[in-house]
C-alpha cells in the first residue's frame, strides 16, 4: 500500500515490484537508500514480536532498526558465500517497545545490496514462556549454550531498559525462552572493573534512551554493586554467569607506566613494553582509548567546541601513534601481581555465588596477559630472564640506545623458535597462576582464553588484502603462538578452556577501506575471516584436541555515525536529573548525545545506526553446526554489542538438542564428519549419540547400531522412538539431533546420502576451478593458497566431503583463480611457477 509522509518514508529510489518469490517493497542498491514506517503501539515494556518477511532472492546487505535505539534492531545477509533460496524469508524479532509512537526502518548497507520487505506484522505477546529443556538436569553436567556481550554500555539503549535492572530482567526472560543458559558479560572492560573494586580504579558508563527519544550517556568512577543482585537472580532462575575480561589497561598499572624512553635506555625499570623500533609501548593505539569514565567531562568540552582530538589529554598520559599491541609486558613482576590480584578479587567477591562459573578473559591485540606479535617483549629485564633461563646469549650492547631493536634482530632470526618456546612457556605459566587463583577460591570455577580473532588480526596484521588471506598469512593457532599463547600447551591444562572467535560476517562490511563497497569490494575483503573459519585445519585441529573446547561466534555490527555529537544537558533538563542514576546510586555525569545525518524524511532527530547483520534463513546456524562437527564444541556462546533476539525458533530447537549432550568431548563414529558427524559416548548408565547436518539441504542419514535397542530416545523431547538395528532419519538444514540408547547398544556407522544434484554441482564447479588454479600457475600468477587447494580438492572429493568443498571453492584461492583467468591474464616472468 502507500500511506501519506507521517507514516511512511522513502528515501533513495524506493519501488515496489513484483518477483517470483512474491511482491515486495525494495530500496535502491546505494547506502544509505530506506524505507521506513510509523505505526502505534499501546503497551509500552510488554514483549512483542515483529514478523517480517523478506525476499531471499538476490544478494542483500539491510540493517532493520527504529531509527534511534536497539530495542529493534537487527540485519539481514543475504547471497554472497550463502546460496540463495530463492524464496520469501520470515524473520521474527522480539522487543520491548520504550514508547508508543514506533517506527521501523529498512536501510541497504552496502553497494548493489538492497534492502527489500514484504510486509510486516506487530503483535503484542502475554508473555515468553521459558523453553523445557528435558535432557539438562540443571547440574553443570551438560554443554553451555548462551551470549556474550562483547561491548557493557548499551544496557540503556537495548530491550527497551532504562536501567541495568530492567535490562537484566528482560536478558534472564529471553535467555530461558530461548533454551540458552549462559551469560558471558564485561566485569573488566577497556579500562578497568565495571564494579566497585577495592584493587584497581574502576568506571562504568552506558547510553540510555529516554521515553522521548532523547539520548544520553551517564558515567560514573565509582560503579554500584549490580553484579551480586544479577547473579542472586540467575542463581533463582537456574542460569549460569561467567566474568568476562579485556585486560587493555588497568589504572595501577596506568598510573606507573615508565614511558621515558631516555630513562629506560639508561636502565630504569619499566612495565611497559619495549618494542621492535626502539620505542616503548605508551597506549594500545586503538579506538578503545576514549572509553574511560575519567575522559569523558573534558570530551564533552572538545565536541562543543569542535576540537580535534589529536591532542586530548587522556587519562594517565596515554599517547597514540604506534601500532596497537598491548601497553605492558606480561611477564614483569608487578603486571602479573595485578592480573592475579584482579582475577582473585573477583572470583572472592562474587564465588559465593552458584551462578558464578568462573571468568573468560578475551585474547585482543592489546590484551596484556600475552605480547601479541613478536614486535613486543625486549626490555632488559624479559631478554635477561631469557638469556638466563635458555643458555641462549643475546649479543647485543645492554648499554646500547637501540639495543631494543638488536635484540629484536637477532631473537627473530637466528634462534627464532627457542624465543618463541620460551614465551610461550612463561605465558602458560601466568595463566596457571590466573587458574590456581581463581580456583583457591573455590576449585569448580574455570578459566577460558577467548581468541578473539575478529579484533586482533587487523589490528596486528591489517584490514583484510591478499596479505591476510589464508597461507598468505599464519594461520589463526600460528599468530596466537607467536604472541606467546601456544593452543597445544593448553590442551594438557585442566580449569583451562579455549573458545575460538568466529567473526565471519565481517567479511561482508564494517571494516576499511571502505565499509559500504558491498558488490564493489576487492575479493580480498569478502573471503579473509570465513576462510580462516572454515578451512584454516590447523587452527581447527588445535583447538578441537583440547579437553572442553568451545566457540565465541561474534556479531559482528556496522556503523554510521554520521556527524555525532556530545553535549551538556540544559539545566532545566528534569528528565536528566531522573536518568543520572546508575543501579540505584546517583551518577557523576551524564550528557547528552546525537549523530546528525542529511535529511531523509525521519519523523525524530534524535538518531543512532548501528546494528549487526545475520546470514539469512537456516544459514544463521551455519557456525553453530561447524562448531559441533569440527571441534565436538562443548560450549557455543554468540554475541556482541547487544542481545540478538529475531532467531529464537532457531535457537529453541538448537538448545534442546544440545543442552542434553554431557559437557566432555564424545567418540566420532566412522572416519568422516563431513557432511554430517555423528559422536556417541556414555552418560549416566546409557549411550547418548549425536548427528549434525554441516549443511544449508536436508540430507538422510542411515544409523546402524550393534543390536536393535528395545529403545531410541529424543533427548531434546523425551520421544521414544523405534529403530531396529538400523534407523533412518532425514537431517534438516544445520540440523542436530541428540539420542540414546542402552548402553550395550553401540552406533557402528552411519551413511550420510547429500542429494545427488547438490553433489554433482559441486564437483563440476570443482573441475572449473582446478582448471583454473593450473591455468593461472602456468601463466606465472602465484596465488595464495593456490597449491594447497590443489592438493586438497581432489582428496575431498574423492572422501565425499562436500562441506569442505562448498566453502573451498568459494575461497580466496579459488576465485581468484577463476576471476584471473576470466580477465585474460598476460604470461608472467616466471611462468610456471
């Protein structure tokens, strides 16, 4: 239909056409084209649930949002590495409206990517009924499905909460509807404790969005206590809460940073770290720097009067300029004494508590539990430890002004893997220390070392090019252990978890050089993460040795800022006087906040565009399946800025099969996990067994076991179901199943039976681009990765592992391969290389 300018907008080439799939309103393919409408709704903090139904017909990038908070806010990826439907998709997005007067808006992202909808529905909901999960006895025994939260100061803006309380309530409601019972959260963010700490200077900070759309940020250095109630409520609702860390800076370690370079040349102590170029480490470099309660009066002050921030006086001193990478040096006495006094002093103030699990500590370019690269780590007092410890002389000046550099010289180059080994050995022994701290306190908490790729590789390596594809750079487990975290050291190490970052939506925008180029974007920007996701083996092969592995899937989200401004609230301004209250408590500050975009028909101007983008239909499940068939992951968190809340059928029906699977790795069934992956093992006197589909199609699976069970049991329904020595059943799209039988019943094999013209595409697609990997060798192109998919795609063909192929063949290698002999390429020197 068309409704009149104060309930509809268009901005851009809007049309309404008519497809195949069916009719359907759709934005034109340059950003930021949208649409948008404006209903009403009456009971403002009730749930709803929008349905919106969007064509899966072509390659799209839309964000999906209110215009000015995140209560609605959600994205939709469609096409690129993710084959296409060619159907209308339904996407339902739960809500808590914060006011009346609503507003939703469909905007394309990205190049050639337009937004597109068919209708949408608006229903109020009683209440969301919490999912029973039969096969979780709620004992700590069963796998860990829940959400991490990489970024705390949203809580204000999202779920339609104007507190952290009304926030926490409406996360605990939506965590035991969706069957996910785990909440991964910052207790230590950039800058330090987001709690009352007694060790280290703390701050806290969120953004809240008022009834009346105005937005704001209220800060405080002298957090409430908010941690104890929400555990007191998770502990009620049987939920489980693990303490998340970024260890950037601690304001201790802050305040006595040595950035003197004459001084430390001339022997004074230090815990910063001494790089590569002769320099000492004075900030992380990054955009985490503004994020410190103590910044934000005087950052007010520079956005009024339009000052650059180049010359800002940040908290403690910090200064830019450098590569990121962590300001201190984790082997120094009085940085490992703060690491240890902070994990300690959280694991004593909220282990009292049983939904208190333990703490995660995300592995950043700048976290200061490790070095990052090689760049960092020679000081005087690291290389004498060094020398000391190995016999290894490091024939460098100890007097000399660039000795720093020396050392670097000859410690990467001539005795490279014994000062890589002996790092890594000093980092395995303070993370034990963090272990045995932790559980001093009390033995069942555990620590996990997050390796959070999606910040840290292009903030050490660079924005995704040919230079970060995979074999063109180390693979993921190589460039941790060259920072000094070896994955295989860990596996040997109980209390210690490795869960590894899978950030591959961000191959389709965000990041630089241009994060709207969409179809335009050079191929290397479209492949690096998912590559390295996929088809990185030794990466995957590391982790999935460790005793409890797990998986961090990151929500990657978009911005656009626009022109954003900060400034003071007037002072008759009541409704900030209301609003500058933090869990209770009166905060120190609080201002207001906006970003100005050109006109284009928006009813408020108070506005906020940033949201995360999903891969569309049954493909949002596509990690959670590899995770399960490669690594037999026992704990899948997923997350980012704030809570995802349009896949929930998705996750019920996930949840209630994985939440009855043990919390310990189980036995693979025959040689091969791909297409499917079937593990069985023994639980509480029987035999549960599991099936994962890998893949976007239906595929049937044949289960043959020893004898013929008297019964075959639907853990995640309590179905009996019937089966004689063989049992068929027919896996949907990334589909789980998880059974049992009596425990003398074993699963002897299986027969996995993909469709035959889904089979027969692939291996013809494959033909094409082993083709053309030789055609590009002899014309003298070298390509990387190319030799390792030559010699890998005929050995998965032949073994029918077409999961691996599907994503093989939409690599870097693969199409670059193919795009380099369709353009013609000329004979180069060294043709056949």
């Amino acid at each position: 239909e068309e409704y009149p300018p104060e309930q509809y907008l268009a901005y851009g080439q809007v049309r309404v056409t008519a497809t195949a799939v069916g009719r359907y309103r759709e934005a034109e393919g340059v950003p930021p084209s949208r649409f948008g409408y404006r209903f009403r709704l009456e009971q403002v903090g009730r749930p709803h649930l929008a349905v919106i139904r969007v064509p899966d017909d072509r390659r799209r990038f839309m964000t999906i949002m209110d215009g000015t908070c995140y209560d609605l806010s959600t994205g939709l990826l469609t096409g690129g590495a993710q084959p296409l439907s060619h159907t209308m998709l339904e996407l339902r997005q739960l809500f808590w409206p914060r006011w009346q007067d609503c507003s939703i808006l469909f905007t394309t992202w990205s190049n050639g990517e337009p937004a597109a909808a068919a209708s949408i529905e608006i229903y109020e909901l009683d209440e969301l009924p919490a999912l029973a999960v039969p096969g979780d006895p709620q004992d700590g025994s069963r796998r860990e499905l829940g959400v991490q939260y990489e970024d705390p100061c949203g809580t204000g803006a999202s779920e339609g909460a104007l507190s952290k309380e009304e926030w926490a309530e409406r996360v605990i409601s939506y965590l035991r509807h969706s069957g996910q019972q785990l909440l991964v959260y910052p207790l230590v963010w950039y800058h330090g404790p987001q709690y009352p700490s007694a060790r280290e200077p703390a701050d806290a900070f969120d953004v809240v969005v008022a009834r009346d759309r105005r937005q704001y940020s209220r800060w405080t250095t002298r957090p409430p206590e908010w941690v104890s109630p929400l555990l007191e409520r998770f502990g009620q609702e049987g939920l489980a809460f693990r303490a998340s860390l970024t260890l950037l800076r601690l304001g201790s370690l802050m305040a006595r940073m040595n950035t003197d370079l004459e001084s430390i040349r001339s022997g004074e102590d230090t815990v910063n770290n001494l790089v590569a170029t002769d320099q000492v480490q004075t900030g992380t470099c990054d955009w985490t720097v503004v994020y410190n309660a103590r910044n934000y009066q005087r950052l007010v002050e520079y956005h009024v009067a339009e000052r650059n921030q180049g010359d800002f006086p940040w908290a403690y001193g910090e200064q830019g300029g450098m590569p990121a990478h962590p300001i201190f040096n984790p082997l120094h006495p009085e940085v490992q004494e703060a690491i240890l006094g902070l994990v300690g002093e959280i694991a004593e103030r909220y282990g009292r508590y049983p939904a208190f699990k333990g703490i995660s500590i995300n592995i950043w370019h700048a976290t200061f539990l490790w070095f990052a690269s090689l760049r960092c780590g020679y000081d005087d007092r690291t290389v004498a430890a060094f020398a000391r410890e190995t016999g290894i002389e490091v024939p460098v000046d100890p007097t000399a002004p660039d000795r720093f550099s020396q050392r670097h010289q000859y410690l990467t180059s001539i005795c490279r893997p014994a000062w890589i080994a002996w790092r890594c050995g000093r980092i395995l022994d303070l993370v034990r220390r963090v272990r045995d701290r932790i559980q001093a306190v009390r033995p069942d908490l555990g620590l996990t070392l997050t390796l959070w790729d999606e910040t840290t590789v292009p903030q050490l390596l660079g924005w995704a090019g040919v230079a970060q594809q995979l074999h063109a750079r180390l693979s993921t487990v190589e460039l941790y252990r060259e920072g000094g975290i070896d994955v295989d050291l860990l596996k040997c190490e109980p209390g210690i978890e490795v869960d590894l970052g899978m950030g591959n939506t961000r191959d389709r925008g965000g990041h630089p050089p241009d994060s709207t180029s969409g179809m335009d974007a050079a191929l290397a920007s479209t492949t690096m993460y998912r590559d390295h996701d996929f088809l990185d083996q030794q990466t995957l092969t590391a982790v999935a040795a460790q005793e409890r592995p797990g998986a961090l899937v990151f929500n990657c989200w978009v911005e656009a800022w626009g022109t954003h401004r900060w400034f003071p609230c007037d002072p008759e301004d009541d409704q900030a006087r209301a609003l500058a209250v933090m869990s209770g408590e009166p905060a120190e500050g609080i201002f207001r906040m906006n970003s100005e975009y050109p006109a284009d028909g928006f009813w408020w101007d108070s506005q906020l565009r940033i949201t995360p983008a999903f891969p569309a239909g049954p493909h949002f499940m596509e990690p959670y399946a590899h995770a399960l068939a490669e690594l037999d992951a026992c704990r899948i968190t997923r997350g980012g800025l704030f809570l995802d809340k349009a896949h929930t059928d998705e996750l019920r029906r996930f949840a209630a099969a994985y939440r009855a699977l043990p919390r310990r790795k189980l036995s693979q069934v025959g040689a091969g996990i791909d297409p499917v992956a079937v593990r069985q093992g023994e639980d509480n006197g029987r035999r549960v067994f599991y099936l994962v589909n890998r893949e976007y199609y239906e595929i049937p699976v044949e289960v043959q076991f020893s004898s013929t069970p008297a019964t075959l049991t639907d853990l995640a329904t309590g179905q009996l179901l019937s089966a004689g020595e063989r049992w068929s059943v027919t896996l949907g799209p990334y589909e789980l199943r998880t059974l049992a039988v009596p425990l003398a019943v074993e699963v002897t094999g299986f027969t996995a039976t993909p469709p035959a013209g889904i089979a027969a595409e692939l291996v013809s697609r494959a033909g094409e681009v082993l083709a053309a990997l030789e055609a590009a060798r002899s014309a003298g192109w070298v390509v990387p990765g190319a030799t390792e998919l030559q010699d890998a795609l005929p050995a998965a063909l032949a073994e029918g592992r077409l999961a691996w192929v599907r994503r093989a063949l939409g690599s870097f290698a693969a199409q670059r391969a193919l795009a380099l002999i369709a353009e013609g390429p000329e004979p180069q020197e060294g043709k056949g290389r």
